[in-house]
DNA sequence: AAAGCTTCCAACCGCGGACTT
DNA sequence: TAAGTCCGCGGTTGGAAGCTT
C-alpha cells in the first residue's frame, strides 16, 4: 500500500527556504517543541508541508548542528562506519555529534567516495578495486622502490614480507580484504619513510583463512604500510582467562569464526601480547564497549 | 571578461516500517 | 486484519558558487 506524498497540497511552497520562514519555525519549535510534523506548518504559520519543515530543522536549524570543515578525526570515524555498516547514514551520524545524516552523506558522495577511488578502493567494498598483489607491485613500480628489495636496505623482515606478498599469492585470501584508508597511505606517498622493520612480521605469522581456527586475522598489507605498528594480538576470554586464539593483527583486523560469521562470544576481549606494540588505536576511540568489536 | 564546466549542498522525492483507526 | 497515516531514511536533483579555459 502506497501513501499520497505530502506535499502534494496545490499552493504549498517549495524550494529555498527564507529567513523569515527560518525564524517562524525557530520559534515555533522553540516555545512548542515539534509535536506532529504534519501539524506544524498550520500552528506555526508557515505555508510548507511538515515534512519540508522537519528536513529544515533537522538538517540546517537545530541548534546544536556543528558547521564547517570535516575534521581528519571524523572523516576516519566515517570511513570506518562505511566500511562495516555501508550507507547507513543516520547511524553513522549518531556517532559524529552535531553531523547530520545529510551532511554526512553529502560529504560522503562529494569527496569521500570520490578519494577511495582516486587511491584504487571501492568506496562501496573498501577493498581494492585491483588484484592486492598486482596493486602492491604497481605501486612498487610506481614509487620506484625496487631497491628496498637489495639486502639490508630496509632489514630481513621487510624484505621477506615483500617477497611474501609478491611470490605468494596464492597464500592472500583475497576475499577477505578489508581497509580502513586513513590509516594506510600508499608506498608512493611516502617519500622514502618506511616501517620500523623490526615491526614487520615474517611471512609465517600471516595464517590465511582456514576452516580450522578460531578466527582468522588478515594482513591488509597489500596498498600500503598502517601507519600504526603491527602486533600480535590475543583474543580471550575474561572469566576463564582462556585464551581463544592469537593472530597477527592490523588496525583494522578482521576477526571471523570458524565458519567466516562474525565473532560473536560474550567476555572476550582483545589483548596485546607484543609488549612495546599498542594495541591499535581505534579499538577505544571507536568503541565504548571493550569487548569484542564487530568488524567486518 | 565571459562561457563552459565542475563541485557542492540544501532540498525534494519516494519508499518502507511503525503506529493508529 | 486491512486500510490509513506519520515519520525517518537513503537516493537524487537543481541551482548557486567556484574554477578553468
């Protein structure tokens, strides 16, 4: 069953709304509150469909709307909501105070989408729109960075895990990749810093997925280097301290059961187990809860 | 300076879920 | 239970502003 639009009222105004319009409905709500939408109009005097007026005073008049420039922080708090719960908009703008769901979306399909695929991401997978390996390889030739490949130049460990990722292949679960952009940037861009060698794993502590272990955690290696450090992380249980699992883990880890669902235990919690290595930084800065997050 | 093009964003549209009658 | 209504959401649009040629 269909409903009538609203506005389909003949006589009632559309388009730019006026200042005087703007401040007949500040006050109304002011002094009243919204009450019913479709209501408002009349009681307020205004000469617009209900729905035009709720989208005026949620998306542009509320008071506690923030103005101007998306901050780094919040564009990374976008990307990261985008990539685990897609184009959920007004969920995502719960997490942004003072953002709205328009703005957020605006922002989004203005500039958002428009840098990942600029750097070779689907914005709507946030994966790589290329094969990883090929990317990685492209990039190493875009970036001229085939000497890092000579001995010694960027240590044993670095060395190894680019061989890893260009002889291997067939070891990357593909399916599986993920990526959180902010926190990686290409090799191309970076002007000859390169990781703290002894912060790369060995090819062997990158397990691909199996149908055995608890959880599988992917390296999301294969654009660039997560300008934070990589460790090794446990996953356990905090009533029986029982460790479930233990994975070379990135800032943007994907933890799976088994059978590829999401994790989904109760008292589990995420520890580092690599000493100096923070656990990464956006486990508390985006989630509350210290249990195990949700990422996919 | 002006025409054409691009970007940005406020506002609209239509759908679907929730609630009411 | 079905029909009617309201609200909120995501997709899309149109025009203003900015940029390029």
């Amino acid at each position: 069953m269909g409903r009538p639009p609203c506005c389909d009222e003949s006589g009632i105004k559309k388009g730019p709304w006026t200042p005087e319009e703007d401040q007949m409905l500040i006050q109304y709500i002011q002094e009243n509150g919204h009450g019913s939408w479709r209501a408002l109009p009349k009681l307020a005097g205004l000469n617009r469909c209900g729905k035009s007026c709720r989208l005026r005073w949620t998306n542009y008049l509320r008071p506690d709307i923030k103005r101007g420039k998306f901050s780094p922080e919040e564009e990374q708090t976008i990307l990261r909501l985008h990539s685990i719960i897609g184009n959920k908009w007004s969920a995502i703008a719960t997490h942004l105070p003072g953002r709205t769901d328009n703005e957020i979306k605006n922002f989004w399909n203005s500039h958002l989408k428009k840098k990942l695929i600029r750097i070779g991401i689907d914005p709507m997978t946030h994966r790589p729109t290329m094969d990883p390996v090929a990317t990685l390889t492209q990039l190493l030739c875009l970036a001229d960075l085939t000497g890092i490949m000579e001995p010694g130049a960027w240590g044993d460990h670095a060395a190894r895990f680019l061989q890893y990722l260009i002889q291997s292949p067939a070891t990357i679960n593909t399916s599986s990749f993920s990526s959180i952009v902010p926190e990686m940037k290409p090799m191309s861009s970076m002007n000859g810093q390169v990781p703290d060698a002894a912060s790369l794993p060995s090819p062997g502590l990158f397990p691909a997925a199996t149908s055995s272990a608890e959880f599988c955690c992917v390296p999301e290696m294969s654009f660039g280097f997560h300008q934070q450090p990589l460790g090794n992380y446990i996953k356990q249980d905090s009533t029986s301290n029982d460790e479930l699992g233990a994975a070379m883990s990135t800032p943007s880890a994907l933890l799976r059961d088994a059978d590829g669902s999401l994790g989904n235990e109760d008292n589990c919690s995420i520890s580092n187990n690599a000493g100096s290595v923070p656990p990464p930084s956006f486990w508390s800065e985006f989630f509350d809860d210290p249990l195990v997050p949700v990422l996919i």
